[in-house]
C-alpha cells in the first residue's frame, strides 16, 4: 500500500514538473509612435527638398532633367550617344567629383576630394550612396550633375564641423574609366 502511495505521489510530480515554461510580459510596452513620428518627419523632410530642387529646376530650364529611380535627380554635363558600356556589379571605376550646396557654395571642391576608385558595389568605402547609385547611370568621359536629397547624401548625420544633419546637395560627378570584370 505505501508502495502504491508512493508511486502516485511520484508520478503526480513528474506530471506537475513537465510544465512548459510561460514567457513573460515585457516590462516596458512602447506603442511604435516614434517611428510614425518618424516617418512623417522623413516625409516632410523630403517634400521640403524636393520643392527646392524644382525651383532650381525651374530656374535653369536649359537643362534636361532626369528623374532617377534611386531618388534623384540629374543631368548630363557631357554625354556620350555612341558607347553603351556602362559600370556593373565588380567594376573597377575611377571618377571625380565635387559637393556643393545648392545655392553653389562649395563644400568640398574635386581637388579636395581628388580623384577615386571605386569596385562599384563591392568596396567597403565610404561613398555617399547618392554617387554610388550615379556612377551606375554614366559611360566613360560623361559628366552629370546630380540633385541629392539628404538621404542620398550624409542624411541625418553630416560631416562633422562641415555640414549639418539632412542638407540636400549637388555634385558635379565625372566618369573617367572603367575596368571591366569578367
């Protein structure tokens, strides 16, 4: 009898004991409002930029502007109508280019920056990603200025003593070779 009692009383336990552990509730609850905030902010931030960027499109209709489907805007400086051979993935580049505001001031000049080199999509090197996506669009010898809104620029972070946070820019970008991977 004691024997039977006390296999009850084990297997009670063991039936007891096999309870999955229960998560539990986070101690703080947020309600994602922060990035509604800001998103909206984002937004307005662009639609700031882009107004601007149309009034100085405006301003100098001898342009023909390009919408670019990575966000910008453009225009060709030089083209080149005959060649088709354009930068693509593991490409070994080298351009210039300058950084101005849009007002014209200069923030970083082409000698300041010097020329580049660039293994387009596969360096680690820091490049506005505005540039990275333009040098994808030109051929050898060509020239396009490129309207960049922040976020293709240095966005929210800027260059330290240089520019502050969401500054829209425009860069002067020369493409002057490409050495093409098999």
């Amino acid at each position: 009898m004691l024997r039977n009692l006390l296999i009850l009383l084990f297997g009670c336990l063991a039936f007891v004991s096999c309870k999955t552990p229960e998560a539990r509730p986070p101690i703080q609850r947020t309600s994602g409002s922060f990035i509604d905030e800001s998103v909206e902010r984002n937004k307005k931030i662009f639609e700031l930029e882009k107004n601007q960027f149309l009034a100085l499109m405006e301003s100098n209709p001898e342009n023909e502007y390009i919408t670019s489907t990575n966000g910008f805007w453009y225009y060709y400086n030089k083209k080149d109508t005959i060649s088709t051979v354009v930068p693509t993935l593991g490409d070994q580049v080298t351009f210039s280019y300058d950084l101005t505001y849009l007002n014209g001031e200069v923030l970083l000049s082409e000698e300041e920056i010097g020329i580049q080199d660039y293994i387009v999509d596969k360096t680690k090197q820091e490049l506005i990603s505005g540039i990275r996506d333009g040098i994808k669009l030109m051929k050898v010898g060509e020239t396009i200025t490129l309207f960049l809104p922040s976020y293709k620029a240095f966005g929210y972070y800027g260059i330290v003593n240089k520019l502050g946070a969401n500054v829209p820019l425009q860069s002067k970008l020369t493409l002057i070779s490409i050495n093409q991977t098999q």
